[in-house]
C-alpha cells in the first residue's frame, strides 16, 4: 500500500500573513488557520464548539500571492502535506514545529 500525506484545511485566517525573503530571490509566507467544530452536548443539549489552529507555510510564487490577497478574518482554501522541522529560538533552545506545507491555496 503506498503512503500518502494530504491535507485539505478551509477556515478563518487568525492574523495578516507574515513573509520572509531570501537572498536568492525565494521567499517563505507563514500564516494560521482557524477551523472551528459545532456540536449539540447529548446530556445537557447545549451548544458546544472547539476551534483548532493550523500553521500554513507557502514558497515562491503562492508565497507572494498569500502575502498580497490574505488578511487577518479572511476564508481560505488551503490544500498541502504536513512537514515538522526543527529550529533553535532566540535563547537557543531547540523547537519542533510541525505545520501545513500549501500546494494549493483559494480565497473564498
């Protein structure tokens, strides 16, 4: 069986896209995703919801794209495959970040 690493996000941006440039012309834009779950509580039958965030990372091209058109309360279609990386933060101290790497994006 082969392996497969989709995922398929469509939600509320929680801030404006942040970009950064590189010195050989690329360029990375980063941004999260809100997707929010509605439920009916069985016991009580109250309301219930859950909101879960999703960091978006995009290259090149779509990059520029989500960095000019995106905006903070903005709906999007993100399409992409997870990626964790690793990085060390300001003080030093080594970080895992695991986030949605975009193929496809659509502002809805």
């Amino acid at each position: 069986m082969a392996n497969l690493n989709r995922v398929t996000v469509m939600g509320v941006l929680g801030r404006d896209p942040e970009t950064k440039q590189f010195p050989n012309g690329g360029s990375v834009t980063t941004f999260s995703v809100a997707t929010t779950e509605f439920w009916k509580d069985k016991t009580t039958g109250e309301r219930k919801e859950a909101t879960e965030w999703h960091r978006i990372s995009t290259s090149n091209r779509l990059a520029e794209i989500a960095s000019k058109y995106l905006k903070k309360g903005g709906k999007v279609y993100i399409e992409g495959s997870l990626r964790t990386r690793k990085y060390k933060d300001k003080s030093g101290s080594e970080k895992e970040i695991t986030e949605i790497r975009a193929d496809e994006l659509q502002l809805l």
